[in-house]
C-alpha cells in the first residue's frame, strides 16, 4: 500500500474511530465521514459488555497501548448469576474482570461519545452528514454491518435494583443465544440475544422481561424499547478494493455470543499500523482476530448441536471453575477446533457468506460495480463499491 499523508475513514464507529485517532497521533491528516447525523446511531444509551476472558491482556490495557484512552465510563463485572434452561441459577465468578460494562449511543460518557471526543482532540476531521460516494487516495471501510446475523431487543430503564448481571440460556427466551439483564447504578438493560427467529422477536423479549421479573426482581420504570443487530463473517482479506475493512462491516464478530467491541477496536489499530508502516493488513488481522473468529464458528456449531441439555452442562462446569480461564480456554483456538472448523463452516456457509470479493486489489466485475445482496442499514440501502484509486459507495434503496 503506497504511504500517502491523508486518508479517509468511512464511517464513525468504535473501529473506524480508533483507527482515525491512532492514525492522527501519529502525525496523519485523517478525515472521518458518517452519513448519520452522530455517533453511536444504532444504540440507544443500552448497557453492553467489553469482552475480557478471551485474552491474557486486560482489555483496557490492550487499548491503552494503542493510544487511546479509556476514559469512557465503565464498570468491572466479574461476577454475576446464569441461570439454565430449566431456569436454576448458578453463580459464576472470575479471578478477574469477565467483561467491562459500558454504555452505547451518543450520550455523555458512552463509549462513542467519548472516541470521538479522542478523536476530534486529536486533530481528526469528523463530518456527520456525509454520505460518501466518492474518496481519492487511501482509506478504511468501516460502515458496519452488511447483513444480520444476531439481533438483541429489549428495553434500557431506571431501577432501585442492586448492582448486578444476570443471563439466561433457553430458546424460550433467546433461540439460538441468551437473554441478560445488566443494572449499574439505577439504570438497567434488558434483553433478548437471538441468533435465529427474528419474526418472534416480540414473544422472546416478553418472555424474556417476564423471567427476569420472577427470578432476578426486575424493576422498570420509565423504561424505553431498543433494538440492535449485528454481522458475523470470517472474511478472506477484509480488503476491498485495495482498502482495509474493519469492525462489522468486516464481519469481526464472535459467533457465539456477539461480543464484538474488542474485535472492532483491535481491526481499527490494525488497520491504522499497516497504512502506517505499509504493512500487510490482511496478514496482521488473520494473526490478531482471525484464530478467535474460527473458533467462534466452532463454539457456535457445538453450542446450537448440544442443545438444551449441553448448555446445562456447560453451565454447571462454569459454576464450579474460575470463569475468565474457562472461558479463555473455551474461546481460544485449538487443535481440535481446527480439525471441525471445515464442518462447522459448511454447516454455516450462507450465514458466514462474504458478499464482498475478498481480493486485497482487484478490479472483478463486483469491485467495479457489483452489489451486496442485502445490508443491514436501518433503512434497508445497499452499498456499491468500485475498485481503484477511487473508491465509490453508492446508497440505493431495495425493493
């Protein structure tokens, strides 16, 4: 990738903004351009956890060391109650945070409104409004999702409830995922994590308010419904038409549970150090993410094939085992693991299906200007892009 002095991120983002401030610390002119009108667009101030079980490194540490700081608000979570299928609880405990509690939208404090506060310190020009068609020179794609593969559906409100998380496994509640309720001083979330049976959406979170309500004292008042979806791949490149492609719009999700903020960030700096020092983005991604992004497919495929009976089993050994080494095991590659992927992939070859090329700089028909079958923008538009030193995005609606 030839060294330029600008370059230009599409779209505002976790990923697209750390990779925009650690570009812009290190002395880049670095334009940032968001079609909607702010940040943290698809979110609704709801609580969401920063993954922390699946590396050694403390997450915040991981940012810490890219430059960006993590002066968002959040709260340590290493305890809390999972209840089974049959809805018995169990306590699961860490040695160490299991994950980071933060708010998304763009509100004060949440994680988006404080990234592009980095970000604007920084000397980045952020341009909302802006919806791209035509960019010279280098540049990141990252426009999030490109299709659903998980929804979550739920309500943020207000509470006097005590501190805590609580998840439950069951397809009444969540098909294919889990429901959960996170509390942190007087505000709360509820929802349903699904992973199949969208069209029943409205039945899982009923359901699922209902249970909390019974076995965890849920308390609403002024409650709010949201709603948010996410996309999972394990992409070739993440390179479209010679641009790096990060976060969702790469597909950088786990496909077991959805946790995809750590995915988003670390894409952002990998993608920032290879324009940096002209080095391989595809090879540092496919060392970084991509062994944690196969065994997701594999934790997906075991999980949906062990059924009700094997999350109980799960369940009852997290319960009785330090969680964050249970789950650092469970969510690391192995030998194993890399022997079922090729059967885990077939068994999700649509789902996992990138409709981009996968060329890292190619000039096919779908570069030049071919169409994505679907994307999962809110208002149901789809993206076009043309490869070459100018790369274009056309938004049209679908049928």
């Amino acid at each position: 990738m030839p060294r330029r002095s600008e370059t230009t991120i599409v779209g505002a983002g976790p990923a697209g903004l750390a990779c925009a401030i650690v570009l812009a610390q290190a002395g880049r002119r670095v334009t940032v351009r968001e079609w909607h009108s702010r940040v943290g667009h698809r979110f609704h101030d709801d609580f969401q956890g920063l993954e922390n079980w699946s590396r050694d490194e403390d997450v915040l540490e991981e940012i810490a060391k890219a430059g960006i700081a993590s002066d968002f608000e959040w709260h340590p979570v290493s305890a809390g109650t999972v209840f089974d299928p049959s809805g018995k609880p169990h306590q699961v405990q860490g040695r160490r945070p299991l994950f980071y509690l933060l708010r998304r939208g763009p509100a004060e404090g949440t994680l988006d409104d404080v990234l592009l506060k980095q970000a604007l310190a920084a000397g980045v020009d952020v341009r909302f409004n802006d919806r791209v068609r035509k960019f010279d020179g280098a540049g990141v794609l990252a426009a999030g999702p490109r299709q659903v593969g998980v929804i979550a559906a739920g309500y943020v409100f207000e509470t006097d409830m005590e501190d805590g998380a609580w998840l439950a496994l069951g397809h009444a509640l969540a098909p294919g995922g889990y429901a959960y309720l996170l509390v942190q001083g007087g505000r709360g979330t509820v929802a349903s994590c699904m992973f199949t049976g969208f069209h029943d959406q409205a039945k899982h979170v009923a359901a699922t308010v209902a249970f909390f309500r019974t076995n965890a004292g849920l308390d609403m008042r002024d409650s709010r419904t949201f709603g948010g979806y996410g996309n999972i791949r394990v992409p070739a490149a993440a390179m479209q038409g010679g641009h790096p492609v990060i976060g969702e719009q790469a597909g950088f999700q786990d496909m077991l549970a959805g946790f995809g903020i750590r995915y988003a960030i670390r894409s952002g700096v990998l993608a920032a150090q290879s324009i940096l020092d002209d080095g391989d983005y595809t090879a540092r991604w496919q060392a970084e993410i991509g062994p944690w992004l196969k065994a997701g497919v594999v934790n997906r495929l075991v999980f949906s094939q062990a059924g009700e009976p094997g999350m109980k089993l799960a369940i009852s050994r997290l319960a009785r085992s330090d969680a964050d080494r249970l789950l650092k095991r469970a969510y690391g590659p192995s030998p194993l693991k890399s022997i079922l992927l090729p059967f885990a992939r077939r068994h999700y070859r649509a789902q996992l299906a990138d409709p981009g090329c996968g060329s890292a700089d190619c000039d096919c028909v779908w570069c030049r200007h071919g169409e994505h079958r679907k994307a999962a923008r809110p208002d149901g538009s789809r993206i076009r892009l043309r490869a070459g030193r100018k790369t274009e995005i056309c938004y049209r609606s679908m049928p």
